[in-house]
C-alpha cells in the first residue's frame, strides 16, 4: 500500500513540474540566445518574447525564462499579465518599481501598499514582492482605513508641528528625508499636495523634537517671526520673510541647498536600469524612449516634474560650467549641425574634464556615452543643475 502510493505521489509531482510554463535558466560564460535556444529545444525569438526587458547583450549569471515545451495547453487561452491576477515578482538586476508596475499592469502605489517595505528598503536583486489583484489592494486599504477610525491618532508627547513654506523646485523627497519622515508620511499628513507641490505653499510637518531642533540648528539661529518683523501687515512691507529659521529672500529665485546626494544616485539608478531600452521617438516608457522622454520619464518616477522637450528642460534650473559639471546635472547638445538644443542626457559621472552621461540614442538605444567622443565633443552646448 505504501509502495503504490508512493508510485502515486511520484507521478503527480512529474505531472505537477511539467505544467509549469516556463524553466529558469542560469547564463553561463561563452551563452547566448541560439546556444541557449538549441538545449532546450526552443527558437530564440520565444525566449526573446519571454523575456521583453531582458538585455540585448546577454549578462553572467543573471537568469532568463525559458518556454517549457512540455507544460500542457491551457484549455482556455492565455491570459496576459494585464488581468492582475495576484502573485509574487522576484526582483532581477537592475529593475525598478516603475519597470515592474508596466509588466504587470498595475501602479506603483499600489505596489507599495502590499509591500510596505518597499518604502523604507526600497528594491532589492533576489527579493520577492507580491503584485497585487483590485481585490488585494482595495482589502489593505480596508485594513488601514478600519485602523485609522477604530484608533485615533496620537502623537508623542515629544513630537513638534512646525510650518515649512515650499521654496522654487524643493521635491517632496528632500522635505521628507530634511525632517526624518517619508514621502507618504508628508502627504498623509498635507493631502493637498498628492497631485502637487506649489511653491509658497505652508506644509504644517510633524516631527520630532530631536529632528526640529536638529535642522533649526543647521541654520543660523535668527529671531522668531513675530519678533522680528510683527503682524502679517507688517511682514508684507519687508524684504525677507522669516520661516522655519530660515530666510525666504522676495522676488529671487533661491532653493534649497540640502544633501541631494542619495536622491542623485537613486535617480541614476532608475535612469540605467533602462539601458538597452530602444528608441523611441515621443517614447517615455521601457517600449521606448527619446532622449528627453528618459530624462522626463526617471525624474517623473521621483515626483520631480520636467518640460517634456529637451530644449524645455535647458531652460529650467541652473547653468553651470562643465568643467564644474556633477552627477545627476542634466547635459545638453545641438546635434546633426543644428542650430538650437536638440538633445539631452544626464551626467553619471564627471571627472578629469571627461563628463559620462546616460542618455537614449537614436541609433543605439538608451546607452552610456562620453564627451571625450569627438561627435559629442562637437555638439556639446550646455550643463543644468536641477538639484542644488
């Protein structure tokens, strides 16, 4: 009896492995698609479309899906990705939040919601995220809505609201990170600024004591609002405003000069995770991008708003010499001898007067290039700083 059921168990778990649709394969040194296409039985163009943000150039060790030719025929047809059907996403390198939510048709709010780590951890090679269903979302916000009104919200006895007025092309993430809270903790808290961020606007900001004390420390100390200059009739008569200890100069158009420096490496990130990525002209997603489409499309993911043409985006923020250019600076060009800016990247690297940008070319795709190659030495035109 136990033979057979043993007999039994061995031939539902052989059934079982070859429904599956699809066999990881690992890349081994000297593969690529044909070789990999003949062990398996399978023509390169099915692995190409089971893998559409694999990579044109094939990486050591990372992993492909492979058809499984023996994984029986659904009896209804296929469904694609885009039904939302609930399941897991292991993370590969070089993907992204934003990358992920277009294969499976679904946001990057959403996202987060069901994976509340990926606030504070963000993505990490090898992880396992859950992809949500409409069901799965609408029960976590159920959830937290149930909490919100059975628990009434109380804060720490050492924590401190304070009002900060938002200074010109200040992101929601550096105000966050300045008072030690995330971005979705600052919007819960001002649930006008979702959609935007207008400047001038008055954030009133919950922190702790510790963190408020800390940044009016950064700044030099000046007197209390009141005491300096009196009523709100009276403050409109000055020259500069004071709020938060800091000094708002009127009619200028200073920003803040916090640490930018996590941001920049994050949205260079974001911004090479796309290399291969064809083009695309009017293209802002992975089935292709323009130049100023890539730029538009990695700062967007960032809540940070860019004209949609390159030479919109020369126009905004600051000119800076190249010679003083800095990663994350955007770098501009006026190709094929045209006479105004046509063409943008963004500097992942600057150092012994060769600038390396990342950018999306018409004839290779989103790539890594060079002003020390003589074609952009030629057109080079310009550097911006967007982050001070």
């Amino acid at each position: 009896m136990v033979f057979r059921l043993i007999i039994v168990l061995f031939f539902f778990s052989v059934g079982v492995f070859s429904q599956e649709k699809f066999i990881k394969h690992k890349i081994s040194k000297g593969e690529n698609l044909t070789v990999i296409a003949k062990k398996y039985g399978v023509k390169a163009k099915d692995i190409q479309e089971a893998n559409p943000n694999a990579p044109k150039v094939l990486k050591l060790n990372s992993v492909l899906l492979i058809p499984n030719k023996n994984a029986k025929s659904a009896p209804n047809p296929v469904q694609s990705v885009a039904d939302n059907s609930p399941g897991t996403h292991e993370v590969l390198q070089k993907e992204t939040l934003w990358g992920i939510s277009k294969k499976y048709n679904v946001s990057v709010d959403d996202l987060k919601k069901v994976n509340p780590a990926l606030e504070t951890e963000g993505l990490k090679i090898g992880q396992q995220i859950i992809i949500p269903s409409n069901n799965t979302v609408a029960a976590v916000e159920n959830t937290a809505q149930n909490l919100e009104t059975q628990k009434p919200e109380i804060i720490p006895a050492s924590d401190v609201e304070i009002a900060v007025e938002v200074q010109p092309k200040e992101t929601k993430y550096a105000i966050a990170k300045r008072y030690g809270i995330t971005v979705k903790e600052l919007e819960r808290q001002n649930p006008s600024i979702k959609a935007k961020l207008p400047v001038g606007y008055v954030l009133k900001i919950k922190t702790s004591k510790e963190k408020a004390d800390a940044v009016n420390a950064a700044i030099a100390p000046q007197p209390l609002l009141n005491e300096t200059f009196g009523t709100e009739s009276q403050i409109a008569d000055n020259t500069d405003v004071k709020l938060d200890r800091a000094i708002v100069k009127k009619d200028t158009t200073s920003v803040y000069n916090g640490n930018h420096s996590d941001l920049i490496d994050q949205i260079i990130t974001s911004a090479t995770g796309n290399i291969g990525t064809r083009y695309r002209s009017g293209g802002t997603t992975k089935a292709g991008f323009d130049c100023s489409g890539l730029m538009f499309c990695t700062f967007g993911n960032f809540d940070i708003k860019l004209p949609r043409s390159s030479i919109e985006q020369s126009r905004i923020g600051t000119k800076v010499a190249s010679s003083e250019a800095q990663k994350g600076d955007l770098i501009f060009f006026k190709t094929n001898g045209r006479r105004h800016i046509n063409h943008v990247g963004m500097v992942v690297e600057a150092a012994d007067g060769e600038i390396k940008f990342v950018h999306s070319s018409t004839h290779g795709g989103v790539i890594i290039s060079s002003t020390k190659e003589a074609y952009y030495q030629r057109s080079f035109s310009q550097v911006n700083r967007i982050l001070e």
